[in-house]
C-alpha cells in the first residue's frame, strides 16, 4: 500500500480511507483497490482534519469537566446543577431525547413544565462542574447538541 501511496503521490492513510481498510492492511494478489481523484484526497484530508478538530474538543471538554468535579470549591456555587438540553413538546419526544443522552453515557431526567417536557443531564455539585458538563455536551458529537445550558436543582 505504501508503494502505490507514492506512487500516487497521496498519504497513506488517504488512500486506506478511500477504500474503507486500514493503513497497515497488506494488500493481496488481485484486490482492487481504489485510487481517489485529486479533489477526492482533498475531500479525505479536510473531513478527517475535522474529525480530529472534533475530537480534540471532546477530549479537551472530558478533561475539564474531570478537573471540574474535583476541584468543587468552598467559594463556588453550591447545590445540585443540571444541564438543560431541551424542552420537549411532549413526554414522547422527550423519552426519545433522553435516550439518546443515556446511549452516549449520561445520566438523564425528564420533568414536566407548564410550556413542554424538559430533558436535563446531570446532576453535578458545583456549577462549575455543570458548565463543563455543558460544553462537554456541546461539543459530544454522539448527542448533536449545541443549546445546552446551565440549570440549578433545589
């Protein structure tokens, strides 16, 4: 594979991304293989400059709210805090949101309003370890969700 990556003059990893195998796959006696047009290794290279962008973020967001829950202060802002993600027209649509939330590994409540159903994650100790659960939500590509905000829990 490396051969015909120079060959080609792309990136090894472009070309095992085109035809959905492995970098370090050895290829076999009669395999086709798939060679990406000039604008398809651009393509490849941008999308997965993006989900390495995305990925960063996540990890950047998982490590700040880690240090969030451990450094809970005296002077912060104490009680229960939760991270409304959305406000639901009805229980159904909020059971199907919460699910998704469960799925990607976050603990989910449903608490019927006056104006819809809302759909909170959490709860956390301090708000500063709510405000980074929130941006690590934001920025969770599993759940899809860039609304989320702060909420305190009596």
């Amino acid at each position: 594979m490396i051969k015909l990556a120079r060959q080609y003059n792309m990136p090894v990893e472009v070309l095992a991304q085109a035809n959905n195998i492995s970098p370090s796959t050895s290829l076999q006696l009669g395999q086709n293989i798939t060679i990406p047009s000039r604008s398809q290794v651009q393509r490849l290279e941008r999308e997965a400059a993006a989900a390495k962008k995305a990925a960063e973020a996540k990890r950047d967001a998982q490590q700040k709210l880690r240090e969030a829950r451990q450094k809970v202060k005296e002077t912060d802002a104490k009680g229960s805090f939760g991270v409304q993600v959305a406000l639901a027209d009805n229980q159904a649509k909020a059971d199907q949101l919460a699910k998704k939330f469960k799925e990607a590994g976050y603990q989910v409540k449903t608490s019927p309003t006056s104006r819809g159903v809302r759909v909170i994650v959490g709860p956390e100790r301090g708000k500063v370890a709510a405000l980074a659960l929130k941006d690590k939500i934001n920025s969770d590509s599993n759940v899809n969700t860039t609304g989320a905000w702060v909420l305190y829990w009596r």
